[in-house]
C-alpha cells in the first residue's frame, strides 16, 4: 500500500513540475525581452522542458519497474500460499470423508451384534431354565432308583415277579434317555456361551475402535468405554505415613511378612537372602503383601535420572519413589516371581497387567524378560525379548544413534524407542505439542493409541499366590 501511494505523489509531481516550470520560465523570460530574442527565449525554454520531463519519465520508469517485481513476488508468495492451504484442505476432507464412513460402519456392526448378544443371553436365560427343571427331574429319578436298588436287593433273596421286572427295565431306559437329554442340553449350553464370549469380545473390539475414532488429546489416551478393575478382596486401608513399621530385617520381602503376621499396608524392613537389609513399600491384596518396586500419583518426583540413582533408588516410599534395581534384584533372585503393573487413566479407569518375569543382574544391564499371565489391557512390552536397562548417562543399545532416555526421558527398559515408558516426563492432558506428549507418561500397545497415564504403580510378587486376579 505505501508503495502505491509513492508511486501516485511521483506522478503528480512529475505531471506538475514541467507545468510549473514552464510558467516560471515564460515570466522571467518577459522581463528580458529587450536582451534576448523570442527565438533564443522559446528554445531554452522548450529544451528545459524536455529535461525536467525525461528525468521525471526516467524516476517513473524505475519506480514501475521497482513497484511490478514487487508485486509479482508478492503474488506468487499469495498464490503458493493458496495452493498449498487447497490442497491441504482437500486431503483434510477426504480423511475426514474416511473416518465418517468407518465410524458409521462400525456403529451398524456394533448395533447388530449388541442385538444378537441380547438374543444369546436370552436363549441362554431359557437354556438354563430347562436345565434347571431337569435337574430337577434328575433328583426325583434319582429317588426312584435308590428305591428300585431297595427292591433289587430285596429280589436278590426273593424272585421278582415279571410285572416288577418290566417296571425295573422300563424306569432304567427312562432314566438313560433323561441323562441323554440332559448331556446334549449341556453341550448346547456351552456352546451358547463360548459364541457369547465371542460376541462380547467383538462388541468390545468395536467400541474401543469407536472411541478411538471419536475422541480427541484426553480421550483418545484414555481407557474411557472399558469398565474399572474390581479387586478381588478388599482390605481395610490405613494411613500410609502412620503405618510404617520396621521388623528385625529376617524377612526376604513383604509376602514373608504377611504371613509372618504383618497385616497392614506401609513401610516395612527387609532383608533378602545374601543382601543388606532395607526398606520397602509393602501393599495388601489380593490376600497377601505385594512388594512395590514403583510409583507415580501426581509428578512431583522428576524421573529423569541418572544410572546410578536408579540403580540404588530414589524418592519417598509414601509418596512417588523408584525402589532401585540392585534392591529388585536382591529380591528377584530369591524365586520364580509375578510382575504387576497397575495403571489408572485421567477418568479414573483403572486397567492391569501380569507377567511372569525374570531380572537379571548389573552385569546384564538388568535385562528383563517377560511372559503375559493375564491382564485387562493389550500388552505394549515385547515378551521373550531380552530388555536391557539404560538411562541417559548409560544407554546400553544406541539404535541408529537415537538415545531412548535423552529423547523420552527417563531409564527404562527400552525396545526399539518404543513409546511405552512409566518413568517418563509427568504430562498433563492440556500440554500441547506432539514431542512432549511423546516423552510423557504412556502405555503404548504395538497396536493402538496412546494411553496417557495419571498415575501407575509396579508392583512384584512370589508365583506361589495361588489366587490373585
């Protein structure tokens, strides 16, 4: 815009200024009349006028030129601009053309298998109606032929009459056809509930492909549409930082304090086999004491720590705390041991998983080894693969030169950088920016989305627990 305003004051100027001068011009040649002749007066005059008017064409030439390369670089600059927001635009819509289909597909399925669930469950409802009359049936049969067992032992001393002996053959074939009936009634009963079970595992799958679909940052790292964990026994719980007890160190984890009498959830002493005795975090469940080897509940710990500070541990036992890897595998190396891994999403759903396990020592870079048990969440760490330990001061595998720990923060056991990383930077919901929600707090099965955690807690147990899932 200034450049146009310039450019129309020059060619105001340079119209005006040849107007101007050539008035000038005529008046003060008028009082020279009598020294110079009209000839000599025109042709000066006339020969300024040409100057002042090429001079003034020339500066108008080199602003135009200036004004149109200005220009021309401005519209291509529009131009490119434009280009490049219709095309965006146009694959933006044909993505979301895509999700609108799919997502409208898998509401039709989702609403024809929830209608033939309900129809299972109500066939299956009648099954185990009949089943129970014949049950029912069973049992009065079942009185029957203890009473003909009463008359056969009285025959094995007095000849039955053949009335009675067709009685017995007939009540016998009766009762052989009702087991008949009632064993294909049971087949079908199970056969109904193992086609039940797969219906709800597909409406299952559906819905969690539905909210991946629907929801966005929070949502879409969440476990929302599941149902929370229900623990299998409850135990009163109290206050943690009044419940810490120290033993005489005899104990090699929680679970031999329990038994030993231990009843309460807290801060405890103990002393594995060959070890120096310390402290740990026991928690109840299940029946027993589980030894807590990690927890996070709000991010007031930074876990983006040195190998040696997680090697021998680091923060509070009652608040947010890594208990050390030397500590874990004093323990470890006792027995055959269960790994838990509880974890809880920004809605308060709480999902789990179990492993079988094995740790070993600081020779291996603690290399982990895992073997799913069971869980209510995808698993998201390789199992059978050999997980070396490292942090950003100690990574034991540089693939392709990309440092896990300095790029996702924290020591885990990495794999490939997968994203999975409980002791990544704490990250709220609102934070903004795909490289932090990439170093935060995630459970990232091999297939799926993110799951951005609110709190976890690792937790590990002897395989002698018979019941505790």
């Amino acid at each position: 815009v200034s450049g146009a305003e310039n450019m129309k004051i020059t060619l105001a100027f340079l119209f005006i200024a040849p107007l101007a001068l050539s008035a000038t011009a005529e008046k003060d040649y008028s009082s020279f009349d009598s020294a110079v002749s009209p000839e000599t007066k025109s042709r000066f005059a006339m020969l300024d006028d040409v100057r002042i008017l090429a001079n003034g064409l020339l500066q108008l030439g080199h602003g135009l030129k200036d004004f149109v390369h200005k220009t021309k670089g401005q519209m291509n600059d529009i131009f490119q601009k434009l280009y490049i927001f219709d095309r965006s635009f146009y694959e933006l819509s044909l993505q979301t053309s895509e999700i609108k289909e799919e997502e409208e597909q898998l509401r039709q399925t989702t609403a024809r298998l929830q209608i033939n669930n309900e129809e299972i469950k109500n066939l299956s409802q009648e099954m185990n109606s009949k089943i129970e009359d014949l049950i029912q049936n069973k049992i009065q049969l079942q009185e029957k032929v203890w009473g003909l067992e009463d008359k056969v032992t009285k025959l094995a001393v007095v000849q039955p009459s053949v009335q009675e002996t067709k009685e017995i053959s007939s009540l016998k074939a009766f009762v052989e056809q009702q087991d008949n009936h009632i064993k294909e009634l049971l087949k079908i009963v199970e056969d109904q509930h193992v086609q039940l079970d797969k219906q709800h595992n597909q409406i299952m799958e559906l819905e969690d492909k539905l909210n991946h679909i629907e929801l966005q940052e929070l949502t879409e790292n969440s476990f929302t549409g599941e149902q929370t964990e229900s623990e299998a026994i409850s135990f009163p719980m109290h206050n943690v930082t009044a419940v810490t007890q120290k033993s005489d160190g005899a104990a090699p984890d929680c679970t031999a304090l329990y038994n030993g009498g231990s009843q309460f959830s807290g801060v405890y002493t103990i002393k594995p086999n060959g070890s120096e005795a310390f402290d740990v975090y026991c928690e109840i469940k299940f029946g027993s004491s589980w030894t807590v080897i990690q927890k996070r509940v709000d991010g007031s710990l930074d876990f983006n720590q040195t190998w040696d500070a997680y090697a021998n541990g680091f923060g509070d036992l009652n608040e947010e705390f890594w208990l050390g890897l030397n500590k874990t595998y004093s323990i470890t190396k006792q027995g055959d041991y269960i790994l838990r891994i509880e974890l809880q999403d920004w809605k308060d759903n709480k999902r789990h998983i179990e492993y079988a396990f094995s740790l070993g020592g600081p020779e291996t870079n603690y290399t982990l080894q895992l073997s799913r048990i069971s869980g209510s969440i995808p698993n998201a760490l390789p199992e059978q693969t050999e997980l070396r330990f490292s942090t950003v001061d100690h990574d034991a595998d540089l693939i392709n030169d990309f440092n896990c720990p300095e790029n996702y923060l924290g020591g885990w056991w990495h794999s490939e950088c997968e994203e999975t990383n409980l002791n990544g930077k704490y990250v709220a919901p609102r934070s903004k920016g795909r490289l932090d929600r990439r170093k935060g707090l995630y459970w990232k099965p091999k297939k799926g989305r993110y799951y951005l955690l609110k709190s976890t807690k690792i937790m590990i147990h002897p395989t002698d627990l018979k019941s505790f899932d």
